[in-house]
C-alpha cells in the first residue's frame, strides 16, 4: 500500500500508522490512519484557506456534534474516522427519510449550542457568501433575483449569528458508532442559523431532492425538529437554493444547477407564489 510523499512528514511527527488508500478531493488530501494506541482516524492535509479555517471550526467544536480533533497543525488535520455502518443517504432512500432528516437536525442543534470559547479567527459573516448570487441575479435575473430578494431580508432579520458548518447534507454527517451521528467537512461562517437546515433540503446528491411530495414532507419534519416556522425554513430554502445554484453555475454543472432551481420553485409554491416574482 503505497502512501502519498504530502502524508509521510505528519504520519511520523504524529506516530501514524496508514489504514487504507489515500484520496484526494478538490481542496484536500485524505488518508485513513491509525494512532499509536490503534484508534482509528483521519488525516487530512488541506490545500486551500477554506478547508484550513474549516479545520479550525471542526477543533473549536470539540467533539460535539462534530468528530473530535486530535491534532490541528499548519495544513494536516487528524481526527477521529468514522466506523459505524449506517449512512442517512441510505436511510434517505430506503423508507427512513424522516429519521434521516431528524439526526441531522439533532447534529446541527448540538452544533450550534452556545459556548464560552471565543470563535475561531478567520470565520466569514453569511452575507459575504452570498455575493455569487448577487452576480448570478444581475447577469440572469428570474429565481436568482427573487432567491436574492428573499436572502437580503433574512439577512436583515436573521437570529443572533453563531458558528455555522456551512455543508450540512446526508453525506456529511456520518455514523460514529458509540459516539453517535457526528458532522465532518465544515465550512467557516457565522450568521442565522436557519441556513444549515435549508442545506438538507437541497441535496443534489440525493436524487429524491426535487420530489414535490417528499419536499413538502420534509418541510414539516425539518421544521419541527429545528424548532424554526415552516415559513422561514421555506425561505432559507429557496434562498440556499438559488445560491447553491449560482455556484453550481459557476463550475458548469448545470445539472446540478437545475436541481437546486427546481427546490427553489418548489420552496417558492410552497410560500404562496402563484407565479415566480419579478
């Protein structure tokens, strides 16, 4: 089993041993590891800022609602790997839906409890995020302009701001065995945090996402679990979806493009819309 040169210097700084195949993503390196005393975890070696400051909202988490950190150091991450068998993908698509989405929002609940420990630095306010659907309603107008209008006023009227994964969706939040469901992969932000619930609602990965009856269904259990008004759920929604979009857009998958502009018409029925807003 061959191990990347990137992982040789922190597998001997932190006593690692390799436990499988190395994987590269679009902004880190990854390699399954074990530490000295045989506890199995990951070793993740970021390659651009937003996967560091991640790294540093995953170790301010510690431990709860995200997986535990053992070590953060220049570039590598090291915490502790998934090994439980259930996955909410599966779930999503096998008659369990529901329980799905509710550990997810159970996740996310324990994430966004408040806590004593200052931030960490670098995290961005929300409403930067949403500069790239800005771009998209002036170039293309339609659902961008309307999920821009309704994005301004919850940024207007958001909830206090707080640390916010950034990426909750049904492959990001894995099954830990005795610890639980735990969130991995956080992005850096701060703001309302409806935000994180609209993610689950749109998942182009799971190919039921654009199901009318299973989008209203989901609507109803989210916003119980969550505690926020099916209105506002619906609004983060289409709001989240439109920018989802614009990004989509950005790295030419119109595909996936698609499926977030379908949930935002659907977020935008379930509103009250008769037509899409000028």
């Amino acid at each position: 089993m061959g191990v990347g040169a990137v992982f040789q210097p922190w597998l001997q700084r932190w006593q690692l041993s390799a436990d499988g195949d190395g994987l590269a993503t679009p902004g880190s390196d990854l390699l399954p590891v074990r530490l000295p005393n045989g506890t199995a975890a990951m070793l993740k070696i970021a390659r651009d800022h937003d996967e560091r400051a991640g790294a540093a909202l995953m170790q301010w988490w510690n431990g709860v609602g995200a997986a535990r950190v053992f070590e953060l150091e220049g570039d590598a991450l090291l915490m502790e790997r998934a090994q439980g068998r259930r996955s909410l993908m599966a779930m999503a698509l096998q008659g369990q839906d529901d329980a799905a989405s509710r550990i997810a929002c159970d996740v996310v609940a324990h994430l966004h409890v408040r806590r004593e420990a200052p931030w960490p630095r670098d995290m961005v306010p929300l409403q930067h995020w949403f500069e790239a659907l800005r771009t998209a309603a002036a170039r293309d107008g339609g659902m961008f302009a309307s999920a821009l209008a309704v994005a301004d006023d919850l940024l207007a009227t958001a909830e206090p701001a707080r640390p916010l994964h950034g990426d909750i969706h049904h492959d990001n939040v894995l099954d830990f065995g005795e610890r639980g469901w735990l969130a991995i992969d956080a992005k850096y932000i701060v703001g309302d945090r409806g935000y994180d619930y609209a993610n689950l609602l749109c998942n182009p990965e799971l190919r039921t996402v654009t199901e009318p009856a299973r989008f209203s269904r989901q609507v109803d259990v989210i916003a119980a679990a969550s505690g926020l008004s099916p209105e506002r759920l619906l609004r983060w929604t289409l709001a989240y979806a439109g920018l989802s979009a614009a990004w989509f857009l950005e790295d030419g998958d119109t595909a996936s493009a698609d499926s977030d502009l379908t949930v935002a018409s659907l977020a935008g029925a379930a509103l009250g819309w008769q037509s899409q807003p000028a």
